[in-house]
C-alpha cells in the first residue's frame, strides 16, 4: 500500500486503469490489488467467532487481533520510515503499564486511562525518539534495543509496577470475552485504517522519502528528523493503544510480556508480510501470532517448525508475502 | 545581467570550508542575479560540489557566508534552505527509487499542500484538494521536463536520461527561485544533451536563477551568462563565458602546468569549439 490510492476510483477500476507495461497478471496479484481485500479481511474477523467461540480460540484471536495493532504501528516506524526499531515493546509496555497502574491504583475503568496513556505515550516516543533519531541505521537499531531492554527493567524494579510479578486485577473494557473481542477487532481496524490513511498522506509520503533517500528528501524542503520523530510517535500511539487492550485483555501484565522477543516478533511480522504494505503487515501478524497456536500438536517443536517456516517463506519470498506496491494506480 | 547592479538572489562570500586539514574550497566569491544562468566549473575534485553542499545547507561552511537576498542562510538546515525557494539536483541522481515517479515529484510539492494529521485520518476535503493539486502539479512538471516514461511504475525502472528528468521536475515542483544543477547532462547522449540544454533554457524562462555544475563546455558556454572557475579549491576566474575562455589560467587549470603550446592551443580550439573540454 505504499503507492497512493486515488480517491472516488469505481472498485474493479484499478486493473482496467493500469498502464500497460505491468504484463499480463495473475489471478493471484489481482486478488492483491482489490480494493476489497481490507473489508475481507475485517469480514473474517467479524465472523471468526461464529466459527469457533471457545474461550481458548477466542482469546487466541483476541490476542492476534492486538498483534496486527502492534504490528500496524511498527510498520509505520520501519515499513513507511526505515527505521529499524529493535525496541518497540517498549511503547506495547509503557501503554500497558500506564493504563494498568492508573486503573488499578485510581480504580478508574479502563477507558478513562487513554488520555493519560496517549499523553504517556507520545513523551515515551519524544523522549526516547530525540536522542536517538539523530542515528542512523545500525546505530538505531543497538539504541533502541537498548530503550526497550531500559523499559522492561525498569517496570521489573519499580515498586508502582509491582516489580517482577507486575500488575493483577485490571479491569476489562467489556463484559465477556465475545464482547472483548469484537471491541478489539474494531479498534484494531480503526488503528489500521489510520496506519494506512496515514501511510498514503503527506506525511506518509516523506515517511517514505526519508527512508528511500534522507538527503534527497531535505533538499525537498522536508525536516528529516522532525517527519523521523513524527513516525516515531505514531509508532508510539499504536503501540501504546495496543498495550491497553493487551492490559484490557489479560487483565494482568507482567514484565515478561515486554521482552526483545515481543519487539522482535512484531518486526516479524512486518517484514514476513511486507515492510511498508498494510495488507502484508496485517497478514504477517496473524501469521505470527495464531502459527504457534496451530503448531501445537507438535509439542516441543513447534517453535522449530515455527522458525524453519518462517526461513523458507523469507528465502521464497523476500519481499514478504504481500509486498507493498511501487506502482500506482491511474487517476 | 552581471549580478553586480541590484541585491543578488545568492551571494557567496569568501567561502572556505576544510575536512580535517584539507582545504575543499579556499575564498569562494560569487553573486547570481535573479534569472541569471551562472555556471561553476573546474576540473575533478576543484571544489564544485562541496560549493553546491555548502550553499544549500549540506556542509557547513568553515568560514564565509551565504546570503539569499541579503539573508544569511549560512548553516541553515537545508531544508530550511529549501524551504527559501532554491532547490537542487544531485551529481549522482538521488531519485526515491522504490516510489512511483509522481510520488518523486510529489516531494517537490511537500512545503506547498498544507494538510495535518486529522486530514489525512479523514479524508477532509482539504486532503482531497492537497492530493489533487501535488497530483496536479507533478503531472504538469512532468510535461515540462519532457518526460515520456512510465510515471506510475517506480522511478528506478526509468532509463537514465530519464531519471535526470525526473530529478529537475521533483526540483521544479519546489517552485524554486533558484536552482542548483549538477552536472546535469552527465551521461546523457547527444541528443539528450541538447533537449538539456533546452529545458534549462525554457527553465531560465520561468524567471528561475540557475548554478550549473557541468563538465560539457559546449553547454556551459552556450546556456550560461557568467562562469566560475575553480581549481583546488580556489576560484581562478568568474566572468562572461568569452572572457573565461581565453583566460590562461582556466586553460592551464585544466591541461596542467607542463602543456606546451601547442596542447594549450589545441584545447582552446575545443573550449572555443563547444566540444567537450572537460579534462
């Protein structure tokens, strides 16, 4: 998705549109390109729990669902902006905790906590974000590892926190976990919708100048370090939603949750899917999060079939499974 | 047009910049009026570039000023110089490859569109114009470029020539009152130099300055109104093109010091010619 979409453009138009020079294409790239494919996306989601509504599938979905969140907001970070971002757990615990603390202790409903936790949030990405964009590449990535190891540790000794056992007894956004469900798959919709409106504005148009050449993109008259900090702080906000749901969901976060496993699956999941395509990212989520979940019949190796999937998909498919488009569509 | 009567659009003063002890660019002075083609030339490594860098807020100057109407702009952040209203192009096409051409283009239009983060979350209809008018905008510098290739596919799958123009357009779309070239006919054939040389015309038309960095001294003497000669970093001549042409110093400057007579003779005649004098 990282070519912009025209607006008011009649569904099955785009292919007709096209210039010629793509070649004849497949069924398979058709399907990719449809305009639809979110709306099929969001109907699966909807009806999944007519399917299968046990608590276990359902929490399953539950927290696949808060990974495509996750993964959305990262994406942003280093699909649109290049910035290789080892820490994003932080952002996943720094909403969590902001909204699992303020609930707990001010026995607040969940919701009352977003504005904290937005405020919380976005100094979390300035704070960590303006020592830290002024790196580049490599540099980044060792520094971030560095935040998001910072975060962890800390909520594992502070005492407001609850150290190492974390936070018990948070307060759920709904009543059930049917409800819970649907509550997070509109939000996550939401949260993507935005991620790729985003993605195609202004704004995500230097996100991409920035990664693809930074010096080319100031000499446009584009503030690097300010469009840099300002995916940063995107990445920030959905991350940090998505940490409220995750507290909403489980009712209890631990430190464990947060660790460069977290950070590193979420990168998974967005270059398994496509750095810099929605669609991809969201489909890389899923995988990431329910695969382990399907595997589990293999026992103790599921995490190696796990990983040896994962190498024959990123050796067949480097680009991911559903990469972002350098073509556009014609107005 | 010599720049000396009104207020220049640019003036460079006594500009030094050194890496460690190496002086890149030792006093360079020059003024380019408005609409006024002004070119830099000078063998490899003279200092061109790192003129171009220092101007436009890549590198910052060890010593000298760069003013824009009589504003310092020296250390500005260039995209606070681009802001200003001068745009460039670089020596090695810094093209956003995996983006469509439009979308390049686009970027030239990056400080016009006014949009915020609620706009494009909602799609108002001041998204909807913004979109339209870059959109708009590319297309039309585009044409005026004179590109033929695909502008929807990803920049780098356009031929080279192409790619150039794709790189002036994106500098175009800035709307700049100034315009750093350079070297842009580096690697284009000789028809495509000549459409080159007629789109930095048609350019200079618009009312747009141009500094032009290139080694074609067919086009240099051709297109521009002044030329400054580096060498080593040292600027040996600044003058109408006849007048740096017969200079001896700008002869040697690119010969070097043991030509006899007749090389030097010779090179004249290919200066003089419109031939490629580029050593």
């Amino acid at each position: 998705m990282t070519a912009t979409v025209p607006q008011g453009t009649p569904p099955g138009a785009p292919s007709s549109a096209r210039p010629r020079g793509a070649g004849p294409r497949s069924i398979a790239s058709r399907l990719m390109d449809n305009r639809w494919a979110g709306l099929v996306g969001l109907a699966v989601a909807l009806l999944a729990p007519f399917v299968n509504a046990t608590p276990y599938a359902l929490s399953v979905m539950t927290s696949a669902a808060i990974f495509v969140m996750l993964a959305a907001g990262l994406n942003i970070v280093v699909g649109y902006c290049g910035l290789l971002d080892l820490g994003y757990a932080a952002f996943f615990a720094v909403g969590a905790y902001t909204s699992g603390v303020l609930s707990t202790r001010f026995d607040l409903p969940l919701v009352a906590t977003l504005p904290a936790v937005l405020v919380v949030t976005v100094l979390a990405g300035l704070i960590i974000g303006a020592p830290t964009l002024r790196l580049r590449s490599d540099y980044l990535a060792i520094v971030t590892l560095g935040f998001g190891e910072i975060i962890r540790v800390t909520a594992n000794n502070l005492d407001v926190t609850g150290g190492p056992s974390g936070i018990y007894g948070i307060p759920g956004l709904t009543g059930g976990p049917v409800s819970m469900y649907y509550v997070t798959v509109l939000v996550v919709a939401v949260a993507v919708v935005g991620a790729a409106r985003l993605g195609r504005s202004r704004l995500g148009r230097a996100w991409r100048f920035v990664r693809e050449d930074e010096d080319a993109a100031e000499a446009m008259g584009v503030h690097t370090y300010k469009i840099k900090m300002a995916a940063y702080v995107a990445g920030a906000i959905w991350g940090g939603l998505a940490g409220v749901l995750f507290a909403a969901h489980l009712s209890a976060i631990s430190p464990g949750s947060f660790t460069f496993l977290q950070s590193a699956l979420v990168l998974m999941a967005v270059v398994l899917g496509g750095m810099g395509s929605i669609r991809g990212v969201v489909v890389g989520a899923v995988i990431i999060s329910v695969l382990p979940e399907l595997l589990r019949d293999l026992a103790d190796y599921r995490f190696l079939a796990f990983g040896v999937l994962l190498i024959t998909v990123m050796l067949v498919r480097p680009q991911g499974l559903w990469p972002a488009r350098s073509r556009e569509v014609a107005q | 047009m010599n720049g000396t009567g009104n207020a220049p659009l640019l003036s460079v003063e006594g500009l030094r910049l050194s890496f460690g002890g190496v002086l890149a660019i030792d006093g360079l002075t020059f003024g380019v009026g408005e609409a006024e083609i002004v070119s830099v030339i000078g063998p490899n490594g003279a200092g061109k570039t790192s003129a171009f860098n220092c101007v436009t807020g890549f590198y910052r100057p060890t010593a000298g000023a760069v003013r824009l109407r009589g504003r310092d702009i020296t250390g500005l952040r260039p995209s606070a110089v681009a802001a200003l209203g001068v745009a460039r192009t670089f020596q090695n096409l810094r093209l956003f490859g995996e983006m469509s051409v439009l979308d390049n283009v686009r970027a030239g239009t990056h400080l016009r569109i006014r949009q915020n983060v609620l706009d494009a979350l909602l799609h108002t209809p001041r998204y909807r114009r913004g979109e339209r008018e870059s959109t708009e905008q590319a297309h039309h510098w585009l044409d005026f470029a004179g590109l033929r290739g695909d502008r929807y596919g990803p920049a780098r799958a356009l031929p080279y020539g192409e790619q150039r123009r794709v790189e002036i357009a994106r500098a175009l779309a800035r709307r700049p009152d100034l315009l750093l070239l350079d070297e842009p006919a580096a690697g284009l054939n000789h028809g495509e130099k000549a459409e080159m040389l007629d789109l930095i015309r048609r350019i200079r038309e618009l009312g747009i300055a141009i500094v032009l960095i290139e080694h074609d001294m067919g086009l240099v003497m051709d297109v521009s109104q002044r030329v400054v000669v580096l060498n080593f970093g040292r600027e040996i001549a600044d003058g109408p093109p006849d007048e740096v042409r017969r200079n001896p110093e700008v002869v040697e400057a690119y010969l070097g010091r043991d030509a006899d007579e007749a090389e030097i003779e010779q090179a004249r005649a290919s200066v003089a010619g419109g031939r490629d004098g580029g050593a």
